[in-house]
C-alpha cells in the first residue's frame, strides 16, 4: 500500500516535521526538519553543512531506522490536532536540489505510517482514530 490522496495532500501542504534517529548507544534523537514528500520517498536536509548533524551521522553510521512525525494544530478552541508518523529507512547522502534548495538530504522509504484527523474534525469524548498502513518498498 501507498499513502492515501487525503495523506498525501496533507504531506505536501505541511513543510515542518520531528524526525527521530537512533544514536550511540541507543539514544533517540528528535529534531525539528525541513520536510518534503515527492510521491515516493520523504526527504530531508539543505546545505553542505547538514552532513556533519547528528541526524546524518547517525543513518551514516548504519543506523538508518527514522520515525518523523508531521502535524499541526489547527485551532486550540476547540481543540483541532491532525497529522502523520511515519516509521522508515533513511539513507544518506543525495545530492538533489530540495525544498531547502541544493544540498545534501537523507532519503526516507516508508515501511509503516499511521494517521489521524486529517479532515480537521475537533475532538471529541474520544481521541482521534488513526489510520495505519504498511507500504511496500518502491
């Protein structure tokens, strides 16, 4: 499976994402990232001195399992959260030219992704319901 349209609008209309890599000693890392979706892969990155993060150096060192997270809260009254996980297996380096402009970007295959709340509902008695789809390698 592949991301549904309503997913993959939401991806594209979104440029701000948390991506977690998995560090030395098995420490998590999240940071904020420039994000881009090009049907296929998610990518990540910007110029020359991104190769030397620790989000690079981390899928380097062959750690490559990511999670990134895309959302964003729509209204606080009443209370409107949607968004997009994604658990994947980044690579690193591409050259390309991304939405950061040329540069150097990691390239993220998605394996499973859950989302929620896309339409913009506000919540309700319950917390939103997530979608979950597993996709097949490209």
């Amino acid at each position: 499976m592949a991301f549904t349209e309503e997913e993959v609008a939401y991806l594209r209309s979104q440029s701000l994402g948390r991506l977690a890599t998995l560090g030395a000693g098995e420490q998590p890392d999240v940071v904020p990232v420039a994000v881009e979706f090009d049907g296929t892969y998610l990518w990540v990155g910007g110029g020359e001195t991104v190769r030397g993060t620790r989000k690079f150096r981390n899928v380097a060192a062959g750690r490559g399992k990511v999670a990134l997270v895309v959302d964003d809260l729509v209204s606080l009254e009443p209370f409107v959260a949607r968004g997009l996980r994604v658990y994947g297996e980044a690579e690193a380096p591409f050259e390309r030219v991304g939405l950061v402009g040329p540069g150097v970007y990691l390239r993220i295959t998605p394996t499973v992704s859950w989302s929620w709340n896309l339409e913009g509902r506000p919540a309700g008695a319950e917390w939103y319901p997530m979608t979950r789809t597993e996709h097949r390698r490209p």
